[in-house]
C-alpha cells in the first residue's frame, strides 16, 4: 500500500462533531451582579478590573451558555482574579492566584482554546464587525492626517505618486 500511513487517532472530516455557532446578544444583557467582595475577597472590595472582566464575559457570546448553576464558579474565578492583582499578595501568591483564574477561563469556554475543545466557534458576522470597525477606525486617521508640505512649491502628495507609478 503506498501513500503516508493514516495518523492513529485521526478523523476525517465527515466524521468530526459538528461545532455550536455562538452569537452575541443583539439585545440589552443583564448582567449579574457580583457577591458583596466583603464575602469573597481579603480586600473587602472587587478591584476595576474584575468588574471590567465581569461585565465583559457576560456580554461575550459565552454567556448564552452558562447555566445558573455557573455563577457560583465564576465568582470564585472572580475572586481569583482580584486576588491575583491584590499587591499585598507575595509573588508567588499571586502566579497561584492567576494560574487558577486561567484554568477557570477554560473551564467555561473563555479561551480560544476552551472554545475549540468545547467545539464552539464565535459567529462570523461579529468577527466581521469587529474588523469593519477597525478599517473604518484607520481610515478616518488617515483622512484627518495633514497633507505633506510642500516641496520647491510642488506637492509631496503628486511626487509620491510619480515615484510610485515608476
């Protein structure tokens, strides 16, 4: 039999699982509130960023897919995180700390990685969103960019474009 030999483990692709397409809520999302940090931190409060980080995973196309049951790891990742950032927290404290808020993210599908494993893919429409936004974005910075001085009263603008046709 020539040819390479077929990998052990290896499925073809009519035999893969098919991945979930996860949307974005289109309409206003409820976030749920945090625990009182009195309960859950050393520092008595939750820090910007865990309130930032809070209110991004629960507007993310992942919150479709937490249950309520789900609230409760994620406020002890929440709690994970703050305590991460807490400075009063040695060094070694706090790579513990943020290691494992990291295996919390994959826990809930919050890495790419986790969403490849969990065989879910982000729907291309907001990925095409983000990117128009981003070309829209550069190309108003280019149109409010003032024009080259002029050159010997010759505009740079129509050199360069001498230049570039060769």
């Amino acid at each position: 039999m020539a040819g390479r030999r077929r990998k052990v483990g290896a499925v073809r692709a009519d035999q893969r699982k098919p991945t979930k397409k996860l949307t974005a809520p289109t309409e206003a999302v409820e976030v749920p509130e945090l625990p009182p940090a009195t309960e859950w931190t050393s520092t008595g409060a939750w820090s910007r960023p865990v309130l930032s980080w809070w209110q991004d995973i629960h507007k993310s196309p992942m919150a479709s897919e937490f249950a309520e049951a789900d609230l409760h790891g994620l406020y002890v990742a929440a709690n994970y995180l703050n305590e991460a950032l807490n400075p009063r927290n040695d060094a070694a404290e706090r790579l513990k700390l943020g290691q494992a808020w990291e295996r919390a993210l994959k826990s809930y599908g919050l890495t790419p990685n986790a969403r490849e494993n969990l065989r879910w893919s982000i729907s291309q429409a907001e990925q095409a969103e983000h990117r128009m936004k981003d070309l829209r974005a550069k190309k108003q910075t280019t149109e409010t960019a003032e024009p080259a001085p002029n050159q010997a009263g010759v505009n740079a603008d129509i050199i360069a474009l001498y230049e570039a046709q060769g």
